[in-house]
C-alpha cells in the first residue's frame, strides 16, 4: 500500500525565515512519481514540482527548492526567504506505475508567513 | 488556455436528496479524476477515468456514489441519497497521461448537506 506523511501539521514563520516542509512515503513500487501541491487560501490546488523515482537530482526553482532521498524514503521542501505570499497548505503526493495515476496526498501541512 | 471547470461552486441539499457536480477537464486531457476534500480525511482519491477504458473506481466510498464521462470530456458525480458525512468539497483534475503527469485541479465544488 502507498503512504504520504507529512508529520508537519502546521508551521508558522517569520517573513524571511528559510522554512522546510517534510514528507515521507511509502510505496513497494519501484517506480512512482512525487509531487507538491499548493492550496492558498483561494481553495485552488497549484501544482508546485514533480519527480520520478529514478531521478533524485535535487531541484531548484526561484526560491523554491526539492530533495528527494530514496534511502529516507523523504521528498521534503524548502523556501527560501519566505514571504507572506507563501501562506498556505502544502501536500506532498505519491503517484505509483500501475496506479492509474491517482495521487495519494499526505495530511498537508498550513504554512503561516507573518510579516 | 482555460482551465479545468466545475459547477456548481456551493451546493446546499437536504439530507436524502440526489446530488449532481459537474467537472469540465482542459481540452485535450484525455486522464480525469474525482478527489473529495473534507476536515476529518484529507484529500482523498474517488475515481478516474482514462480515454475509453473502464473507470477505476476503487476510491467511491459506496454504491450512493458514482461517474460518468461523456464523449471523453465532460464528467458528471452524482451522490444519491444524501448523507451529512457527504459534506466536503469535490474536487475534479484532468492531465495529459496518467502516472507521470502533473494534474490540473479545478476550484472545487463545495457541498453541505444538512
């Protein structure tokens, strides 16, 4: 079975604060797909990043950053000089090969930047 | 290009009543889905349909639920009979592929029943 935790339930940060989200999954695939999604408070989820199993370069993106470790099983992510912009509920999601695709979110975790 | 839609935004019924939310993909995902978002489960997966194949329907949590998708493009999630516990917001995405591709949400649809 296929598992996404993000033991993080909230987080609250000081503008500028560098912050990381963490997630950890479990799947007996041995190839799937990782994804963050963002949820503002408008509802509508944003997608953020997506990863492959065989793949764990890190990733850059502005201030946005990914590393994905296949021995900890963790796909966390981080932001950089945060800004009350990023508030928000991040998910993390495990897609496996022969799943269909349907996304497995963790529990998300509510980021809180106060100026 | 437009993204993916779904109507209504809010619904309100009455305990027992039928249910219908209708999600509109982007032009040319041929992979959509059905995710329900509530306080006590999170996000969880409903059901997906991909091109003509038979829908994946592992997520429906029971036979009051159920989908269709007509001419590959627009989907309709119709909850009979109603229960409080239905209360949560439906979410519809579509994409390219299936496993590999990100997926597009819609806003939701909000429904209460009470």
């Amino acid at each position: 079975a296929q598992k996404v935790t993000q033991a993080q339930t909230e987080i609250s940060v000081v503008e500028k604060e560098d912050v990381t989200l963490d997630c950890v999954y479990e799947t007996r695939d041995t190839t799937y797909y990782l994804f963050w999604y963002k949820q503002p408070p408008s509802g509508e989820l944003v997608f953020l990043i997506r990863r492959n199993s065989f793949d764990e370069q890190n990733e850059i993106s502005g201030r946005y950053s990914w590393n994905f470790q296949k021995s900890t099983s963790s796909f966390n992510f981080t932001i950089t000089a945060s800004q009350v912009v990023d508030s928000a509920v991040y998910f993390c999601a495990l897609s496996a090969l022969n799943q269909g695709g349907k996304l497995i979110f963790g529990q998300g975790t509510e980021l809180s930047v106060k100026p | 290009g437009a993204g993916v839609s779904q109507s209504p935004s809010n619904k309100v019924t009455e305990k027992g009543k039928d249910v219908e939310l209708r999600c509109d993909p982007i032009s040319g995902h041929t992979a959509l889905y059905w995710y329900r978002q509530s306080l006590g489960q999170g996000l969880e997966f409903l059901i997906y349909f991909q091109g003509n194949s038979a829908p994946d329907k592992s997520g429906l949590p029971s036979d009051r639920f159920s989908a269709e998708r007509t001419g590959g493009s627009v989907s309709t999630l119709t909850i009979q009979r109603t229960q409080q516990e239905d209360s949560a917001v439906y979410l519809c995405a579509s994409s390219l592929q299936r496993e590999s591709s990100e997926q597009f949400f819609g806003p939701g649809t909000r429904l209460t029943v009470l």
